[in-house]
C-alpha cells in the first residue's frame, strides 16, 4: 500500500508521499512515488502515484518519453489537458496490461495526483483514476488522497482550507496526515517525499526527503502524540445522567 | 457500514457504537447496535456489532433466546467461554443462512465484540470474527474496532493506554474516535451509544444515547476542531534545505 496527499490553497500546493513499496508482506521496498517536471518560468509539475508500482512506473515511462520528445506534458496548453495526458498514458498502460493481469485475478490498479501551473493560468490539482478519467480539487475540496488515505483524512477534514491555511501550515498537515497514517499501518512507511509549491513561481524550490530518523519528522511525532493526548485531557468530563 | 469500538483499561471497559444502517445509501436508518446482558452483582454483558443487520438480528435471536432459558451466556462459566457462545451463535446464523446469501454473491459479514465480567474473574473483552472465532484484547492491544474503523484509530493508539488510561479519559477517547470517523464517512452516524463498565461493579450504571444534537457530543466536536487546529499551528514551521 501507499499513502500520497496533495493540498491545493490559494497560495500553492503541498505534496507528500511516503515511499514505502511491497508485494506481500515479505518484499519491502523504497521506491519514490513523487516526480516532477520542471521547465522553470513556463510550467511545473508534481506528480504522485499509488497502486502496483509496475504500471506506475510504466506510466511515467509513458509520460517521460513523451516530455523528452517535447510532446505530452511537455506541451500542455492547461493544466486540465496535462491531467488528461496522464490519463491518456494510464489507459496506453492498461490496453497493454490489464487483460494480462486480470487472467491471474489481478486488478489493474494505478492512481495518479498531478498538480502544478503552466504560465499565468492558476495552479491546479486533478486526481487521475485507474480508468483514466480526471477529477479536479475544488475550494470546497482542497485536498486530494490516494492510496491508504483513511487514517490521515480526519486532520485533513478538520484544518485544511482553501482561503485561510498558509503553506506552511499545510506543509504540517501533510507530515501530520502521513505520520498519522504510518503509525497506524505499517505497509506504509517512511521516507518521506515533500514538495511545497508557491504559486506563481514557476520553479520548485522547496523540496525534500525524510528519512525514519528525519528530526523534523520524529519531532511532528512525538510533538503531535503529546498534542493530542493532553488535548484529550482539556475535553470536559462526558456526564452520564444519574441512574 | 457501522463503527463500534470497545477500550479494555485497567479499571474497566468502555464501548462505544453509532447507529447508522444503510442498505445502498438511500435507506440510511436508525438501528442499535449495543446490547446488554446484566444479572446485577452476578455478571455483565456489552455486546457491539457491526456488518449485516438482518445477520446480526439473527444472532441475537439466538443468544436471548438461550439466555431467557438460562442457557448460553446466562450460564457462562468465564469471558472466554461466552465470546465462544457468541461464536456458535454467529455458526449457527451462517449455516442458516450463509449459502443463500452467496447465492447472490453476497458475502456472510457479521462482527461482534462482548466486553464483561463474570463473578470475580477479571473483566475481559473480545471481538467475534464472522467464521465465530475470537480474539481477545490485551495490555498491549487494549482496544478492539469493528466496521469502518481507520479514520478513529490514530487517536486511540496514540492514546490509550491500558495501565493508565482512566475510565473518563478512555471515554472521551472513545467519543472522539467515533465522531472522527462520522466527520469524515457518512454511512457512519448518531446517535451514538456509550456504556461505561467500571471493574467489579457487575452492574451496568453508565449507559447512554447521545443524539446528533446532544450538547456533549457537539461540544467534544467543536473542542476537538479546535485544539486540532490550534495543536498543528503549535509545531514548529517545516525548513526546507536551502536551494
């Protein structure tokens, strides 16, 4: 399993992923489920990627060929038709694989979040299905999930907002919703892929990985553990009615 | 889909469950899914169950039925042995009805926890498994979840703790487990229903219905949104390395 999130405000996108691979319980592996394309000053994007790591790494082969050969997302006129250019690549990848892996009763599954700008057009967030088809983030929908995304939503849900949450406190968040999500199952697992895009800016400057022993990201742990029990003492006492 | 949850510390038991049914979204009804079994100063019973109503109706059938004739868990000799009991019953449902429902490709799906105590042996707590087989909780795994129960688990095992954990703490846990997940998962939804169980009592004195407008269950979720949001703004900023 994976665990990727993006987080679209007013102000850029966040991404992270964890980096964890395997295939059962015994194959464990690191592979990075975050890529990006960068033409600085004319278009950034950032994409992630959940479910069987053979086809997502068909995929980008897909899409990096075609970006080498200054075609596919390379030339992209929006943000809309670079999501269903990678939905295009998933559904090249699925006409070749799908039929084989559903003879051993193996779903072809593959998600994709791309994110990023193109020129003076807003920055944008779509989610790519296994079939190919796009969905955008909205204002009212600020964050985009794929993989083991259960356990990370509930912080999602109760602080992310399009108009009022910075960056940086989006960037916490994400580390909050991926540890949250790593302490709780354990096929998905450190290190730790982030890259905070600032709108407009047409490059990426801030991007980075954390490691298990990462102290930023052992600080959020155990700082947030602490947060959240000694917020739980604050509740008031629940009050049973008298028997 | 259901939540229920039930916390094991040292001074007790605490069970929790929402009460949402839905046969495809469209019947959303209201359905009680904690029942309990109490002979005052003899023994205690809290039973919790999720997955198909018409199957876990059935089971319960079966159990009053032998506990109005004194039979099955009315004569439980120990914890152990009336967990066992709920799993024959859960045996006796599927082979009632389990080939009829496969028929159709529906899946036999039912789940129980009994948490209690009998005598002076120690309150203990078990989940029953569809197949009738039981797991028991302990110190190192001092809570059991049925249903859709990832969204509500980081905070409980960021938080419960069986040696120290108070009765009132474990209570507020539980209820802000439940109202993460009916947060972010609509087919789980108030009311939600509480019994605390304090250790030797061998009486059920705590037991309440909390409405989608109980003044409690609004003030935890309110609270709770609260210290989340300020919590998260308290840790300190992500650096990036300089580019």
């Amino acid at each position: 399993m994976s665990y990727c999130l993006a987080i679209q405000t007013k102000l850029g996108l966040v991404f992270a992923s964890d980096s964890r691979t395997n295939a059962g319980l015994d194959q464990a592996n690191v592979a990075t489920k975050l890529t990006t394309f960068v033409k600085p000053g004319e278009r950034v994007y950032v994409l992630l990627t959940s479910g069987g790591l053979s086809l997502s790494q068909s995929v980008l082969a897909v899409l990096h060929g075609e970006y080498g050969a200054g075609k596919g997302l390379a030339g992209a006129a929006t943000m809309y038709e670079a999501a269903r250019i990678v939905g295009d690549a998933v559904r090249t990848v699925s006409s070749r694989d799908r039929e084989h892996l559903e003879k051993d009763g193996i779903a072809f599954n593959v998600n994709f979040i791309i994110g990023g700008q193109i020129g003076t057009q807003p920055h944008e967030l779509y989610m790519i299905y296994p079939q190919g088809n796009p969905l955008r983030a909205t204002p009212e929908s600020p964050f985009l999930q794929i993989g083991e995304s259960k356990y990370g939503r509930p912080i999602l849900d109760r602080a992310v907002r399009y108009d009022t949450t910075s960056l940086e406190q989006a960037t916490k968040l994400a580390l909050i919703s991926l540890d949250s999500t790593m302490r709780s199952n354990l096929t998905v697992g450190p290190p730790v892929d982030l890259v905070v895009y600032h709108a407009n800016e047409l490059k990426v400057r801030q991007q980075m990985r954390l490691g298990a022993d990462d102290p930023q990201l052992m600080m959020i742990r155990t700082q947030w553990e602490q947060e959240l029990r000694a917020a739980s003492q604050r509740l008031p006492e629940v009050k049973f009615p008298e028997a």
